[in-house]
C-alpha cells in the first residue's frame, strides 16, 4: 500500500513531463507576473551581476565607463536604480515612507495608495550576439525598462498598527538615548563620541527584549500583504547591426500589468491571528503584451504581436491551497493561433520550498489537451504570485 | 571644532528646533553643558515627530553664554532593503536652528563627519554640538 502511495505520483509525474514536452506554447502564469527587471526580461536575459549605483555620480560614472570599454554601445550592460534613492528628500519621514498620513499627535489620518510609486526602478541592459550566433550579423541589443507599484490599499487597521508601533519604538529609542551617560568624557559632534555613541547605544538595543519584539513587529506589519495592489512595466528594446547606429530596429516592446486582491480569512480586528494567518483568498489578474520583430538575416523582419491574459482565484488555507487558473493566448497576426490553458491545482506545503502539486484541465492544444498530473514541486509554491510589498 | 552660535549680550530668549529628513525610525536628544561643566538632558523629540524637535525654548542669552548646546539622534532602518541602507545613510539630512542670535536666525546642517553607520543593526547615530559665544 505504501509501495503504491509512492509510486502513483511519481509514475505521472513521469507522464506529466512527457506529455507537457508536447505543447508547442509555453507559457505559464509566471511568465506574466510583472517582472523585477524588465529590460534584462525582456532581453531573456539574467545577468549574474546587476549593477545598482547608489549615487547620480556613479550612475553617470558607471554609464560612461561601460561605453568607453565598448567604444560606442555599451555591450553586456546590466544596470538597474530607483531615482528615489539617488536623491535626498527634503522633510521624508517614516509616515510618508509608510503612505501613511498622521496629525499632530501620531494617530492615523489617512493613507496614499500611490505611495509605493517612490519604489519606482529603471533598468538599462545590453547583450552583445556575434554573427557566428543565430544571425550572420554581429548584433547588439540594448533594452530600457521600468516598473512601478502603481497602487497599494492596505487594511486600516494594520496601519494604525504602524502607526503605533512607530511611536513605541520612538519612545523607547529616546529612552534608550537618554540613558547613555558613558560618553560624557568626548565631546559631541567629534569621531569618538559618536563611535562610543553608537557602539553603547547597539548594546542597549540588543539587551532591550520589549524593543525587539516592537522592531518585529513593525516590520511584520508594515510588509503584510495589502489588501489590492497594482503593478506595471513597460520595456522596450532595439538591435542595432555591425555596431553602426542607423542600421537599428526595434527588437521587442513589451508590457506587463499584475493585479493582486488578497483577504485574510482571520478576523481583521485580532492583528495578531491577521500576522500569523497564513489563509487567505486571493485573486490575480495579469496582462503582457509583447510586440516582437524576428529576423533571420537582419534584413527581413517580421511581426509578431501577442497579448496575454491570465487570471486566478485562490484560496490558501495554511499548508493547502485550491487554484483555478486560466491564460489566454491572444495572436494579433493570427487569430488561427489564439489558445488558452484552463486548470484547477491543489498544492500542499511539504517544507517551505518543497510542494506536492495536482493539476487538472485543459492545455493550449486543440487536440490531446487533458492536463491530469501530479508532482513535486520545489521553489515555486501557491505564493508565488505574491508580490512582497516594496 | 563645534560650530558657533553668536548670542545677544542681553536678556533675550533663545530657541531651537531640529528637523530630521530619514525613511526611518529616529528619536533626538538635545542636552545643554553649561559653563560650569553640568549637563542636562533636554526634552527629547516628541515620538510622533521622529526625532525632529518642534521650536522651543533654550533659555535666555545671559545665561546660555559658553553653554554647549548638542543633538544626539539615532535612526533604525527596519524594514530597509539590506541593499538601500548606505543610500539611506548618504540620504540623511538633519537641520538645526537656532533663534534670537546677534545675526538672527541661524542653520546648521548635518555633515557627514558627524554620523557614523552600524549596518548589522541597521542603525544610524547622528551628534551636533554648537557652541554658544
């Protein structure tokens, strides 16, 4: 009996591989979540290192030297920054960081969905393919992209949470400030009273149990899962032939939005089951669209353009979660091509990389399209539509 | 070298405020040495202020004559990227003011000198001092 409990999922997933080696469209739901860095997205590409200049000096350093190693268009760049750190803000605070908005004595007014638009990125990247590759032309790519958390609405209760929290840890940090009397002997201002300072200060803050937990669980709400959130990207790339400006054309266009509704099924007046809850009813929508030129000789180029729909209603309910799931393949060349998956999956949560998966449905194909399979699956679970906040 | 702040030679109040500029949770504490080498603690940033101080009162220029006026601020970057807390370092800004000196009103701002970064405890600790004459 136990033979065959083990067997029977490995016996299809087996299957499963075999006949999921059949689809000639893969695409998946993932595939169309907003991507971290569009341009390299976009480009296929996932460079190792990804540089992330923290200053406009060494963002301009760092564009300058890739284009002088290239001597013209920098090849294989990898660059990504949000304007937001790359500037002091003037009158910033924790509040405004939050979106949230408080009067005078630290209670919660109101909060600003756009908010999350401060996290904005950009990412520039490049790849460089020689003639021996699939063209028999030395091709450079150079893709642009940008991302955006659009709108974030989060319950009211968790950021008067916040809100309190933040005045906790304020209180207790003064505290803290005020208690220090081992520095008297330096002078303020100087190197060595702000090293005594800020080393017996870190001291007290690892002592302090009451301050640890309040640190904890500002973090814990401040990043629970909004209620609805909005995510965009756009990325637009060009090929340029033999490293000679005018000979470019655009190589693909795309556009990515995600849209995410997630309820707690704890009640939302308990903050502490809404912390610990791992139930939820989610539901996603996502739409990619992506225009392509495909050449085999840098001459002829054709056009390729196709827009994808995917959506999902799931409910998590701690180590088990339901899905149904659909994605539609909209060809705008062919309508011929058009196609859509629609399936239900059941995973459970063996560790928290480790899944047992169930899908049942229908595949793109017009013909042998019966998805039944089970699996394992690692890395990938019922989360991974959730898009942490910022 | 502390900065300077030129006071009035009569009996004129003097008063300060601070305003820090971070993504953080900040508190403030100023403290006053007098001439006499005693020091005491100043009321301490409101909590819902984070770490800036409100326009308040210091004392009187008689009395503040070679006193040594410091802001000592601590920052926690919880919640920060590990990736974003030196730009949140570089990006901190703190102003201070003081009013009612020989020239008026006078700012004094934050110099890199004067703030040092515990990047394991994501924590910032700031120090001003500026001397009264």
């Amino acid at each position: 009996m136990k033979k065959t409990f083990l067997l029977t999922p490995l016996f299809h997933f087996l299957i499963t591989l075999a006949v999921s080696g059949q689809s000639t469209v893969e695409i998946e739901m993932k595939d169309l979540i907003v991507p971290s860095s569009p341009a390299f997205s976009l480009l296929d590409n996932n460079p190792k290192t990804i540089e992330r200049p923290g200053t406009i000096k060494a963002l301009a350093l760092n564009l300058v030297n890739k284009a002088g190693e290239s001597g013209g268009l920098p090849k294989n760049l990898a660059l990504e920054f949000a304007p937001f750190w790359l500037f002091k803000t003037p009158g910033m605070n924790i509040y405004k960081f939050n979106g949230i908005e408080t009067d005078d004595e630290g209670n919660f007014k109101k909060q600003h969905i756009f908010s999350g638009l401060r996290s904005t990125s950009i990412s520039l990247g490049s790849i460089f393919k020689d003639s021996s590759k699939t063209i028999p032309v030395d091709v450079n790519y150079l893709a642009y992209g940008i991302r955006a958390n659009l709108i974030n609405i989060r319950s009211k209760k968790i950021l008067q949470e916040v809100t309190k929290r933040i005045v906790d840890i304020n209180t207790r940090l003064s505290e803290a400030i005020t208690n220090l009397n081992g520095c008297t002997k330096f002078t303020p201002g100087t190197p060595e009273y702000l090293k005594c300072f800020g080393e017996s200060l870190s001291k007290s803050l690892k002592n302090d149990s009451l301050m640890k937990i309040y640190r904890a669980e500002y973090v814990s709400l401040a990043t629970i899962r909004p209620l609805f959130s909005a995510d965009l990207a756009f990325a637009s790339s060009t090929a340029f032939g033999n490293n000679i400006y005018s000979n470019h054309h655009v190589y693909r266009t795309g556009a990515w939005l995600t849209l995410a509704l997630s309820k707690p099924l704890a009640k939302s007046s308990d903050i502490n089951k809404q912390l610990k809850s791992r139930n939820y009813i989610n539901a996603y929508g996502m739409l990619r669209r992506m225009n392509s030129n495909t050449t085999k000789d840098f001459s002829q180029f054709t056009k390729n353009r196709l827009l994808d729909l995917g959506g999902r209603i799931e409910i998590e309910l701690d180590k088990v979660s339901f899905s149904v799931e659909t994605i539609r393949r909209n060809d705008q060349d062919n309508k011929n091509l058009n196609t859509g998956k629609t399936v239900g999956i059941i995973q459970y949560r063996i560790s928290e990389t480790l899944y047992f998966l169930g899908t049942f449905g229908k595949d793109f194909e017009k013909v042998n399209n019966l998805i039944a399979l089970f699996g394992i699956n690692w890395g990938f679970g019922s989360n991974a539509l959730f898009q942490k906040f910022r | 070298m502390p900065d300077q702040f030129v006071l009035k030679k009569d009996n004129s109040p003097v008063k300060y405020k601070a305003e820090v500029s971070s993504i953080g949770n900040a508190s403030t504490v100023p403290r006053l040495k007098n001439k006499t080498g005693e020091t005491k603690n100043l009321q301490p940033s409101p909590p819902a202020k984070n770490g800036s101080i409100p326009k308040r009162e210091l004392g009187h220029s008689n009395e503040l004559s070679a006193a040594l006026l410091s802001y000592d601020t601590a920052i926690l970057l919880d919640n920060i990227p590990d990736a974003q807390i030196e730009q949140a370092f570089t990006n901190l800004i703190i102003k201070y003011t003081l009013f009612g000196g020989q020239d008026g009103d006078k700012e004094f701002i934050l110099t890199a000198a004067e703030k040092l970064l515990f990047k394991e405890q994501k924590l910032i600790v700031a120090s001003k001092a500026i001397q009264l004459i």
